[in-house]
C-alpha cells in the first residue's frame, strides 16, 4: 500500500508481496509510513489503520526486549532488519 504523494518503501521490500513489509520513518516516533498487503494480513490492521501509528502498539509484557533494542538500532542506521 503506498501512502502520500511518493511511495516510501526501498528497492529492498518484496515486490511480490509475500513478505510482511513495514517501514517506518527514521526518527521518533518512529511512525508507519508503508505497510504492504502481507503485513496486513499477518497484524490484521489495514495499511490505512498503521499509517502514522508507532509499531510500539504491538508491544506486550511477553515482548523481548533485546529484539526492540535490535529493531531501533536498525530503523536509526536506516537499515534493513529481519
């Protein structure tokens, strides 16, 4: 799904669509801005329900909070992170 005026994703996120994809902006707070269709259906939100929402919402008490911690440091570096 591509939202705005200029589709956000990079060359990297599958063009298939298979692969749940989800970008977010490089700063706080960190807010969606891409959600393909395999996100939507793997969350069960609409790509329109996580434009501008921060992924913490996903967030529990079982969440690991090294795997976070990896996350942040890849969104902050700009880089890709699986």
């Amino acid at each position: 799904m591509q939202f705005g005026d200029s589709n956000p994703a990079p060359a990297a996120v599958d063009p298939t669509n298979e692969l749940p994809s989800v970008v977010c902006k490089s700063e706080p707070p960190y807010s969606v801005v891409y959600a393909n269709s395999a996100w939507e259906q793997l969350c069960g939100w609409s790509s329109h329900e996580m434009l501008g929402v921060s992924l913490r919402c996903l967030q529990g008490p079982a969440t690991d909070q090294a795997a976070i911690e990896g996350l942040m440091a890849a969104v902050r570096k700009q880089e890709a992170c699986t």
